[in-house]
C-alpha cells in the first residue's frame, strides 16, 4: 500500500482547528481506499514557537521537511509578532526553499455559494488562477538606504528570469491545453516598461508552441474590472506573483468568500514536497471559539489528492462540499449559519460516505 509523508504545520489562530478539519476529510478518503493511506506529522512551528525560541521554525526546518510527500499547512501570523517575521521565516522560506515556483488558486463559484454579482450567472465564475510564485515583485530584493535620516531611500526590486517567467507561464498553457481551456496573461506592459514587457513577449514565444490554446492578455487594471463586469472570459490565468496575490482575494470574494478560498504551492518536477493551505490567515479575532469555516482548508486538502493523482477523490470532496452548501444545514456563522467548525467537518465526511 502506498504511504504518503504529510507534514502538518497547523500554525496559529484558527490554523489548527481548520486542518483538523482538513485531516478528518483526508482520513475518509483514504478509508474509501486500500491502494493508499496517508500518515500525519505534526510541526509545532509558528508564532507561539516564535515566542519561545525567537525563530517561526526550527532552523533545520527545510531538511527536516525535505523527506515529505506534502506540507499541509492552517495559517501562521498572530499579534504580538511582526506579519513580514511570520511570512519572511515560515510560508516564504519553504515557498523558496522548496522552489514551489507555482501558486495554484480556483475561483469557482460552487452551487450553494453566494453569487455576489448581478447579471452574471454562476456558471460563468469558473477560473483557475496560476500565479509566479518564486520570484517577481516578491523576490526580496531591495535596500533600505541611511535609515531614519531626512534622505532615506528605500528600494525594491522586481526579478524576472528567463527561466522563471518560462516555466510559470509553460506550465499554464499545459494545464490550458490539459483542460481544452483558453489561457489569459495578466501584465501591465504599458507601465513597467522592462519587467512586463519581457512577461509579454516571454507568454508571445511560449505561445507559438501551444497553437491549440486560445490566448487573451490583459492590463492588470483592466482584468480586474472585467473580472467583475464579465468573469466568462477567464478560464485559465497566468499572472505574475503581486498582481496574482491581489487578484486571487478579488477571485475569492467572487466565489464565496475568504472561507472557501484554496491555494496550492507546487514544485512541479517532485524533487520537493508541495504546499497545500487555505488563503486566509490565521483569523485572531475569532480563533479558539470553534467558529472558523474549515471549508477552504478542506478544498485544499482536495488539491492535495488532485496532485497526488486521485481525481476522482479530489472531485468527490469538492462534490461533498457543493452538497453541504447547497443543503445549506451545517454552515459556519460567517456564511449565516450557526453549526461549529467540526460539525462543518463531520458533515462533509458524511456527505463523501453518502456520494461513494
Ligand atoms: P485573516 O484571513 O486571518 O482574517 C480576515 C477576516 O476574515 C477576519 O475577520 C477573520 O475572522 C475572517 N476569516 C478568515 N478566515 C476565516 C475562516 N476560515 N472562517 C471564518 N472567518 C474567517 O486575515 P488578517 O486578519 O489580515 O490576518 C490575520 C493574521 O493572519 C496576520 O498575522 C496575517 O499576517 C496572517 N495571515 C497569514 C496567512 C497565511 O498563513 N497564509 C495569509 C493571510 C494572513
Ligand atoms: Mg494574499
């Protein structure tokens, strides 16, 4: 039977009551099973292991995590310890350690979902959004010239490289043309006039290889209207690593809001572990009270099976969810109900025995 390797960091906040949730899901399916089973363990890492030891992780974190099939991740960040410490020392350092060069988020407007706009159907909410995840305007370059002083600079730096920009914007028009779907680019050529126009003529040669698969491009600006006024043209987005972080939380508030947003931190080639976590944070203002929605957590745990190769099981927890939405019974305060986040998580295990 195959064993997967999965690293829990649940981290703060309502990080861990919303994996715990995600976990109960994974276990279910792997019931259901008997080719594979899945094996948990837990990272006490985070920012009261901050608190503690000065560092959000151990500092041999990276080898320690090396050995695993996945990282499974809550949300880390909680007040009393700066947000660039928690982001800077935990999420980005195993982002870049691990080269997971690809952020993979749906804006998928489920059944049962609130549908936010007027004149459009929920139908026509159905994207998937692949954002630079390596490099761009998070690339941290940058200085902090005579600090505090009348003539202070401050300088940061967008990379783009030729094997960067390639490979994101490849790996799109593959899962286009994997999907039979059409690919938009996300740039803004017309104002940053090295780094988005080499994005453009980068998305121009990969493009000559993938003649089946339709192609858009658009100004970020513009995107972002459209997205509103008339979502149906996208399908597949390409964007870069800023304007895809910005654009993923307008996608999510289109397709229901921060308690169903997934995102995916893949290496593609396998030589490490990927990432699967919920987009939100670590929600400080409610954690401990049970309260939380562990739906986004749990839509990542389906990314999870999709990568790992089980479709049809990735499909069958997205199904569940749609279910519950659409019975509309066991929902958390947030999307108007009043049941707790593992009465969400139960719920969804039922709905997966009955679908099977
Ligand atoms: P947040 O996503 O934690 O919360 C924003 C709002 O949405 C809050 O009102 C919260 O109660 C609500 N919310 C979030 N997730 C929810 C859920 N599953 N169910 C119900 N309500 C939910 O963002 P915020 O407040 O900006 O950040 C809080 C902390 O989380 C900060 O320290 C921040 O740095 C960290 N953070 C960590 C992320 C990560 O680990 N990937 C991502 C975003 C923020
Ligand atoms: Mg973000």
């Amino acid at each position: 039977m195959k064993q997967y390797k999965i690293a829990v960091i649940a981290g703060d906040g309502i990080g861990p009551e919303v994996i715990d949730e995600g976990i109960k899901v994974l276990k279910q399916v792997a019931e259901l099973d008997s080719g594979f089973q899945f094996n948990f363990t837990y990272f006490p890492w985070g920012c009261e292991f901050y608190t503690k030891n000065g560092t959000m992780m151990d500092d041999d974190g990276i080898e320690q995590l090396k050995e695993y099939d996945a990282i499974y991740l809550g949300a880390v960040g909680f007040p009393g310890v700066p947000d660039h410490i928690s982001l800077w020392d935990l999420l980005l350092r195993i982002r870049k350690g691990f080269d997971q060069y690809v952020n993979i988020r749906p804006v998928k407007l489920l059944k049962g979902a609130h549908l936010p706009l007027v004149d459009v159907r929920r139908e026509d909410i159905d994207m998937l959004f692949i954002r630079e995840n390596s490099e761009g305007e998070y690339s941290g370059a940058g200085d902090w010239l005579f600090k505090d002083q009348e003539h202070e600079v401050v300088l940061q730096n967008s990379v783009f490289s030729r094997k960067g920009t390639e490979r994101i914007i490849r790996y799109a028009f593959e899962r286009a043309k994997k999907d039979g779907k059409s690919l938009t680019s996300i740039s803004k050529a017309n104002a940053l006039n090295y780094s988005m126009v080499f994005w453009d003529q980068v998305f121009e040669e990969v493009s000559a290889e993938y003649p089946e698969v339709e192609t858009a491009s658009y100004l970020v600006d513009a995107a972002a209207m459209l997205m509103i006024k008339d979502p149906k043209r996208f399908e597949v987005v390409v964007t870069s690593n800023l304007f895809g972080d910005i654009l993923t939380d307008l996608g999510a508030a289109l397709a229901g809001g921060i308690g169903l947003a997934a995102g995916a931190n893949i290496n593609p080639e396998r030589d490490f572990p990927s990432m699967f976590e919920p987009i939100h944070g670590s929600a400080p203002d409610i954690a401990g009270q049970q309260i939380s929605n562990p739906l986004a957590a749990i839509w990542s745990a389906s990314q999870m099976l999709d990568f790992f190769g089980y479709e049809t099981y990735g499909k069958l927890v997205l199904d569940a969810v749609e279910q519950l939405l659409v019975e509309e019974k066991v929902l958390t305060p947030d999307m108007n109900g009043n049941s707790s986040t593992s009465d969400v998580g139960n719920r969804v295990v039922e709905l997966i025995n009955s679908l099977v």
